[in-house]
C-alpha cells in the first residue's frame, strides 16, 4: 500500500511535471508567435511606407515628366514661331534685295540713257551720248534700205546737231554717199574732201578720195579726177582703194 502510495506521488509529480512543461512550451510558442506577428507588422509597416515613398516618388517623377512635356511642346512651339519669322524675314529680305536690284536696274537703264557710253566706229573708240549713238544708227541703217533722201536728211541733222561728234567723219563720209546716190556730185565731192582733208588718218579717207574722183568723174571733170586718184595712190599707197585708182586711172583719158 505504501508503494502504491509512493507510486501515485511519482506519477502525479511526473503528470504535474509534464503540464508545467507543456505550459512552458505554450508560453514559448506563444511568445515566438507574438514575436512573429510583431516582425510581420514591422515588415509590413516597412513595406507600407516604402509603396508610399514609392508612389509618391513615381508621383513626383509623373509631375517632372509632365513638366518637361510642357517645355518641350513649349520649345517646339517657340521653334515653329521662330522659324516662321525666320521665313517671313527670309521673305522680306528677298524683297528688299529684288526692290533693291529693280531700283538698281532702273537707275542704271535711265544713266544709260543719259550718260555717254563707249562705242566703237570704223576702228575708232570714243564716248557718244545714247541719243548721238541713237542718231547715228538709225541714219546708217536708213541709207543702208537705200532711202538716201531720209539718209541724206538724217545725217546733215546729225553734222549740225553734234559738230564735235566721234562720229562726224563717218557721218560726213555716208552723208556723201547718199548724195553721190542722189546725183548730187558737188555735195558728195564737198563731203568727201572734208573727210579726207580734215581727218586723213580715218580709215574711210581711202575712200573718200576714190569715191570723190568718182563724183568728179560723174561732173565731167577727169582732169581733177586724174589729181584726186594720183594723190590718193601716194597718200595711201597700200590700201585697197589705192589699187582700185591705178585700175581707173588707167583706164581715165
């Protein structure tokens, strides 16, 4: 009995032993529970915090993107406006150049009509208002359809109207010609002497002997013919007109 006894305390010490220990381990369990749960609260108010740093990040960097939007269809805005100014004075430019080369042109066209220009006659180079040139081109090329009379006409007008002209010894030399045209002798040989004696270095004064002794020819007159060729051949000994008055005074009785 008294074994028994002893039995039964062992046993129940062992039994209050075993639930000492079970509560020992549901403390344990429960403290690593609650140990857990604070960790996962920790790590959730981290990971909360951090959403909304993020978010708010993203947030500020959606506010920086936009912005730089704005900038940049604001320069684009003020690249096109710039670039329309650019044109509109690319224009205004063109403008003013042309204006100023009409202007030019024009100012140049009414000098060109006023002013002396250098022209060339029968091998001789001097300056000729643009009317005396004018003039002279529309004689010359009325005496050329063969209407000597306006030819004769035009160039006495001209001799009188430009007495210093570069001009006056071909004037004098067709004025001639016209009039040897016109049968008048004594007005070509008048003509055709001047020519010959007051510019004998033109190069139409070869010429203008031969077409005198011509005229002098026509007039009846050989003996002054016969001179005036003799002094054409010794004063222009190589020209061709010098050759053509041996042939006629050959032939000249």
């Amino acid at each position: 009995m008294k074994t028994f006894r002893l039995f039964i305390a062992v046993a129940a010490c062992v039994l209050a032993f075993n639930a000492n220990a079970a509560l020992f381990e549901d403390d344990e369990a429960r403290r690593a529970i609650l140990d857990l749960r604070q960790k996962v609260d920790v790590s959730q108010q981290r990971t909360t915090e951090e959403l909304r740093k993020s978010n708010e990040d993203n947030a500020q960097l959606r506010r920086s993107l936009l912005d730089l939007s704005n900038q940049i269809e604001s320069l684009r805005n003020e690249m096109a406006t710039l670039r329309g100014q650019n044109e509109q004075l690319t224009r205004g430019i063109t403008d003013v150049q042309r204006t100023q080369k009409d202007i030019t042109q024009g100012v140049d066209e009414r000098l060109r009509k006023v002013e002396p220009s250098k022209v060339s006659v029968d091998g001789r180079e001097f300056a000729a208002e643009p009317a005396e040139k004018q003039e002279f081109e529309a004689a010359l090329a009325t005496l050329r359809k063969g209407d000597f009379a306006v030819a004769q006409t035009s160039f006495t007008a001209f001799t009188k109207r430009y007495p210093q002209s570069g001009y006056k010894s071909s004037a004098l030399f067709w004025l001639a010609n016209a009039q040897y045209a016109l049968r008048d002798y004594k007005s070509a040989v008048n003509n055709f002497r001047t020519v010959a004696s007051a510019d004998p270095e033109h190069v139409r004064a070869p010429e203008a002997l031969l077409s005198m002794a011509n005229c002098q020819v026509e007039l009846k007159d050989a003996k002054s013919a016969r001179k005036t060729l003799e002094d054409l051949i010794k004063a222009y000994p190589q020209s061709e007109a010098a050759s053509v008055a041996k042939e006629r005074l050959s032939k000249l009785k």
